[in-house]
C-alpha cells in the first residue's frame, strides 16, 4: 500500500492532536500512558546501554561502532510509544502543533498536556533506571557499570548551549520519526518510519529529555558524581527546551504550514 503524502499526515496531525487534548481531561489515563512511555523509552536505553557498550574490544578501535550498534538498539522505545499508543512529551512537542495552529485547542491546553506527560515520563523512566536495571545488576559488572556512570557524567558537563543545541537535533529527528510512522499503515512500515531518525539521533549524539531521565539517573545510582542540581539544570532544562523548539517547531508547525489545507481556525 503506498505511503500518506504529507498532507494526509499533517491532516492525521491534527486529528492525533485532538485526541491527546480530549485524553488530558482523563488525567488518570494521561499519566499511566505517559508513565509506560518513561518505560518504554527506558528499555530502549537500557538495550541501548547493554549492546553499545558491550564490546570494547571492537569499539576501541571504531569508535563510530559503538554509536552504531547503541543507536541501532535505542528505537525499540518509539516504536512501542507509537504502535501501542503510549504518551511520549517530546513525540507531542509536534503533534499537537497542527491541531493548535488550526484553532482546535489553545495554548492553555497544549501546556497542560505536555505538564502531565512530562512528570509522567519522568516517573517511568527514572523508575525502570532504579528497577530494571540498578535493582536487577545489570549496570554492576563492568563494562557497564563505568559506561553508564561516564554517560552521566559527560551529559552534565556540557555547555548549557551545546545542550540546548543537541536538543533541538534530538527532538527534530525523533519528531519526524513519528511522521514518517504517521506515513505508513503497517507494522513494518512504522516501525521503519521510528527506526532511522531514532537510531540517527542517537548515533550523533543529540540529547534528549526523556531518554536523560533514564541515562542520568541510572549513572548516579552507580556513582557518578552529579548532584540532582547538576542533572536538573545542566541538562534537563536545556535538553527540554531544544526538544520544545526541535519538535514543536522545527517539525509540528513547519509541516503543519506547508501541508495543511487552509489557515488558522478552518
């Protein structure tokens, strides 16, 4: 079957956008799919972690391997937020732009969702770091234990621009991912659509919120030296922000403009 063009996509935008704004009225339902998706991003991570690092031998001597194979590991957390329709804040940075710019929900509402999913994908996340991984060992041998707690520390030490920039990077790619899913009618093809901008982002190095509040944590349970300050203001907030502008943006209101039918409010 052949591929949406972007203008069914931007259409499928703003009917997706209108969903997630009526789920906000069951806060409830909100917050346990925004909490499966700090999960589900948090096995991409942890799969991510095990496979990446997992063969210093070969990745001493290539070190874009190790990129590679932790990228090729990561989309599993998209492809589980997007098929089994879990409730991801850097995925919604976009989808609800196409549904606001046409007049379906204000501001007011757009905030009010990513507040809730934000707080909920914290919880999920940071909760498999402390569960699945410390509490299960699998971040105690080596050479995981000193790849997740060098994962931490390197992520606080940045500047607060290039974290900021990484973010819009992170979320540009991880947003068109859910596009390219949003193009395509099977499984196969969706879960294509999530694998390459994902396993892109990763691979370069971006930075983004949800999968930090994974990464971060999982690093200071095994001793990293980063306060929660650091973690929170050196990287959190300026990772959110560049994830705000490279989703909201750079992918939810550029498509919208250029592919939807009509202006604002029609």
């Amino acid at each position: 079957m052949d591929v949406r063009t972007p203008a069914e996509v931007a259409e499928l935008g703003v009917n997706a956008g209108c969903s997630k704004i009526k789920t906000t009225e069951n806060t409830g339902r909100l917050i346990a799919l925004s909490v499966l998706a700090g999960c589900y991003i948090g096995l991409g991570g942890a799969l991510s972690l095990v496979v990446g690092y997992g063969f210093p031998g070969l990745t001493a001597e290539n070190p874009s391997l190790q990129r590679l194979l932790s990228g090729a590991m990561f989309p599993i957390g998209l492809i589980l937020v997007v098929v089994l329709g879990a409730e991801l804040f850097t995925g919604n940075n976009a989808l609800l732009m196409p549904g606001f710019l046409k007049g379906k929900f204000g501001i007011g509402a757009v905030l009010k969702n990513w507040a809730i999913v934000y707080a909920g994908n914290f919880v999920g996340a940071t909760g498999f770091a402390w569960l699945m991984m410390y509490s299960a060992g699998l971040t105690t041998p080596e050479p995981w234990h000193s790849a997740i707690a060098g994962i931490a520390g390197a992520k606080v030490s940045m500047p607060w621009i290039t974290v900021f920039v990484k973010g819009i990077g992170a979320n540009w790619c991880v947003c068109l991912a859910v596009w390219l899913a949003m193009s395509g009618h099977s499984l196969v093809e969706k879960m294509a659509g999530c694998w390459f901008p994902v396993m892109a982002f990763v691979a370069l190095g971006y930075e983004h919120c949800i999968a930090n509040m994974f990464f971060i944590p999982a690093g200071m349970l095994e001793g990293a030296s980063v306060t929660c300050l650091q973690f929170v203001v050196d990287n959190l907030v300026p990772s959110t922000l560049g994830n705000i502008v490279g989703g909201a943006l750079f992918v939810g209101c550029v498509h919208a403009m250029l592919h939807l039918r009509g202006g604002q409010g029609r």
